[in-house]
C-alpha cells in the first residue's frame, strides 16, 4: 500500500534582545540556574507585565521577509496548563489575532525544483523555563532562567511531503531568521527548536490523524525523528491499528520516539486575552519604518554575488548559506579586491578547517583581516599559494601573523629569474631521457619537470617562472 507522507513545521526562535518579553531580566546563556528570573518569571502575585517593544519590529522583518499579512492588532492571550517550569500556570501567547498573519511563503529547492512552503501565521510569545532529568538521581531540577524569554513561533502549513522536504524548510527559515538579525539560530544552545506535526494518508484522502515530535534542536535529528515516525505510524495502520493524536519526544541516543503526552486541541487550553496586556496596535508607519531597515537576504546575495563579482551560482550559494559566511567573505573581499581568490580561500582552506574542528566561522582563529594579510602575500607573489596554505596552517594554530611566519620558517617565494634558470637547467640536465622524450612528442612529460623544479626549490620558486623558462628552454 502506498502512503502519503504530510508534514508542518513549528519553529520556535528565540529572538535576538537583551532582555525578556515581558520582565527587564537578562536573557543571557549560560548563567547559573535561577539567577535571571525575577518575581515576574517566577509567577509570584501581584507581578504585571510589561511588553519589550523590541520584540515587535522583529516580528514585522519576518512578516515582511516572507510575504505575510501584518497584524495591524494583535492580541496576547494566556495559553492555560500546568507544568513545573511555567510557575504561573500559564503561557502568555497570541491565539486568535498573531502579530504575523496568513499568506506567507518560503521557497526551497528540491533535486533542482522550487517548491513553495505555506507559513499560516507567526506569533509572539514567552518561553517556559527548563526542567533537568540528570542534575541529581530520581529527582527533576528547574531552571527558570529561560522562562520568559521572548520566542516568535513560526506555523507552516502541512505542505511537506518528505523528511528531506522539512529539513530544507526548517533550514531555510534557519538561514532566513539569522539573516534578519532577529534570531541568532544557535541551535545547541535552544535558540532554535523545531516540533514537526506527522501524518500518513492514502494519496488524495482527507488528512490523517498526526503526532507531534517536540522540541528536536539538529537537522538531523529532525529528519531522523519524522522517519521513525513514519515507518510507526505505517507500521500501526497496516496492522489494523489507529494513530493516536499525541506528543512524542525523539530520543537520540536510542533513535526512537516516545509518547509524551496527548496532543491537546486549542479549548483544553482555555485560551482567553490576556487582562494584563494591551493589544499591539502597528500602524503603516510602523512597518514601513521596518521595512527600511530590511537587510539584503540571501537569494538577493547570492543575484548580486554572481552578476557583480562573476562568481558561479555554486559559489554563490556556498558564500550566501550563512549570514556570517556571507560578511567573512565581504569582508575579505574589502581588503583583496578579488573576488574569486577570496572565495576560493573562504571555501578551501578556512572551511576545511573550520569543519575539521568544529568552529564556526564567527569564532575562527583567523580573520579576515588576518586572511587578507596572506593573501596579499600571494597577490605580490611572496608566497605561492601551495606555501600559503602551510602559512594559513601556522595561522589557525596562533603562530603569528603571516609576515612573521614567512620569516621565521624562511618561505617567501623565489622570484628571481637567475635562481630559477638554474634550478631548471640542473633538473633538465638530470632527466634527458625525459627531455627526449618531450621533445619526441611527449608533452604531458612537461608536468613532471615542474614538478621536479617545485621539489628541488622546496614548493617556493614562483610556479609561473617556472613555467614560463621551461617552455623556453624545452621549445628552444
């Protein structure tokens, strides 16, 4: 039996301020358990909220980036149920009127195909705190430090049709929300978790009952949790079973997904306005005044990375898959003025490195101003860009700037055409029968004596030298 495979996305991104939504508490990761909660956070009477208005340009740049439909009145709504790390017994969220509205879009490639995702709203709301399973044996600890912290939950519709497919969306809003500046999109740190709705149906038949996996923090836990999933729900069904409406939580470690609870419909909440808190009212002005300040996004990049500096869509697209690639790369590109050496180092030698230790680009030992030292060094021929890249080496180890390791390890390059001449004529004169052979016909034997020449000078005589008194001396 075929089944068709139906997928919605809820993604829950922390926004980018200093404090929380609703309290002056900081939002800053990493502090001791419960020293960022004050009375309000930790639900205590007679607390009143006071809405950060920082959140709510933020929330426009979205609506704005993915063609949606401002909330000109949104309204805050208390979200009502009881867990150890919402203190108050409630969420303060936005239900019936979200500050981002229907008709929203976001498209991703698919085997070389556009397909266009559906975003049904976005809204504001607050974070519950942290419960923690494994600080102490048999007990359960609560951190109350992220309770409060401003999200803006983002609801596509169910128009995913693969794993693969929700993995290249939630990757594109990823990409999109960083590039906006409104979330930072550190995904092991919780500033980016994705529930994945997943439902199986017969092709053409009414929607089938789903399940909600929560709060998956990695691309690829997501696309691993939403097949095991699948294969359940196909596997229950075939067997004469019915899928229960629920949440389920993946666990990594033994690749499985378990029941949480049951999914509840929006009337077990008892959602109602929040008494506390005033509509949001935004007025033309307002998202205008938003909209100028709306940055370049990453298809506009990646156009103008192609047409202005003639790069390759490949190459493009590898620049512009992160915002902070894209202003590594712009930034060294200030400095060399060639955009196809600089994209070369960005995506060669810094991203192998950056990979092979796990550093993302914004924390890499070598910046691009140091980059761009080394490069210049290739661009007034002192170094070869085979040296340069053991030079690049003793960079990210911290060995100093390229000035200094070229002098301390002796690597400038030989330039000068009378040392040249004489390391050709000595590797010439010692394979004749190679020479013979060139001269017979034998051309390819031309990339044996270049390398020949490189050996002997210890990869530092100018690779274009070489070339250029070879031909004349094999052609004489």
């Amino acid at each position: 039996m075929t089944w068709e495979v139906v997928i919605g996305l809820e993604i829950h991104a922390q926004l980018t301020t200093k404090s929380k939504i609703f309290s002056g508490s900081s939002v800053a990761y990493g502090a001791e358990p419960n020293t960022q909660a004050n009375l309000l956070d930790l639900g205590m009477p007679g607390q009143l909220p006071v809405l950060n208005q920082a959140v709510v340009p933020k929330a426009i740049k979205l609506g704005l980036a993915i063609g949606a439909e401002i909330g000109m009145r949104s309204v805050f709504d208390r979200k009502n149920y009881f867990y150890p790390d919402s203190p108050k017994g409630y969420q303060t969220s936005q239900f019936t009127y979200p500050i981002v509205d229907k008709g929203g879009v976001v498209e991703i490639e698919m085997d070389g195909e556009i397909r266009k995702i559906g975003v049904t709203r976005a809204h504001l709301e607050e974070d519950a705190g942290k419960s923690i399973h494994d600080a102490f044996p048999g007990q359960t600890a609560i951190d109350l430090n992220r309770a409060g912290t401003p999200l803006l939950e983002i609801v596509s519709e169910p128009d995913m049709r693969s794993s693969k497919e929700a993995v290249a969306y939630a990757k594109k809003m990823h990409e999109l929300v960083q590039y906006l500046g409104i979330c930072d999109g550190n995904m092991q740190e919780g500033s980016f978790r994705v529930d994945s709705n997943v439902s199986i149906r017969k092709p053409g038949a009414p929607l089938g009952t789903r399940t909600e996996l929560k709060n998956i923090n990695s691309f690829r836990f997501i696309e691993a949790a939403i097949e095991i999933e699948i294969e359940r729900q196909i596997e229950i069904i075939e067997s004469g079973g019915s899928i229960v409406q629920e949440t389920r939580l993946y666990d990594a470690d033994k690749n499985e997904t378990r029941s949480m609870r049951e999914k509840e419909e929006a009337n077990d909440y008892r959602y109602f306005p929040c008494p506390d808190l005033l509509p949001i009212i935004i007025t033309e002005a307002d998202i205008e005044a938003v909209r100028a300040t709306m940055p370049e996004l990453a298809g506009e990049k990646q156009a103008r990375y192609e047409t202005e500096f003639g790069l390759s869509e490949y190459d493009a697209a590898l620049l512009t898959g992160s915002r902070q690639m894209a202003e590594y790369f712009e930034a060294l590109l200030a400095k060399t003025q060639d955009a196809k050496l600089s994209a070369n180092w960005v995506m060669g030698a810094l991203s192998k490195s950056l990979n092979q230790n796990n550093v993302a680009i914004e924390d890499s030992p070598v910046s691009a101003e140091a980059l761009a030292s080394l490069l210049a060094r290739i661009q007034d021929n002192t170094l070869s860009g085979k040296i340069a890249k053991q030079v690049f080496d003793a960079m990210w180890k911290g060995e100093g700037s390229p000035d200094e390791i070229i002098e301390a390890q002796g690597l400038k390059q030989i330039t000068d055409s009378s040392a040249i001449e004489a390391l050709v004529d000595d590797v010439l004169a010692a394979n004749t029968a190679q020479v013979e052979a060139y001269k017979g016909g034998q051309e390819k034997m031309f990339g044996f004596f270049v390398g020949q020449v490189m050996k002997a000078s210890k990869g530092q005589a100018s690779p274009a030298q070489v070339n250029g008194v070879l031909k004349a001396k094999l052609n004489a």
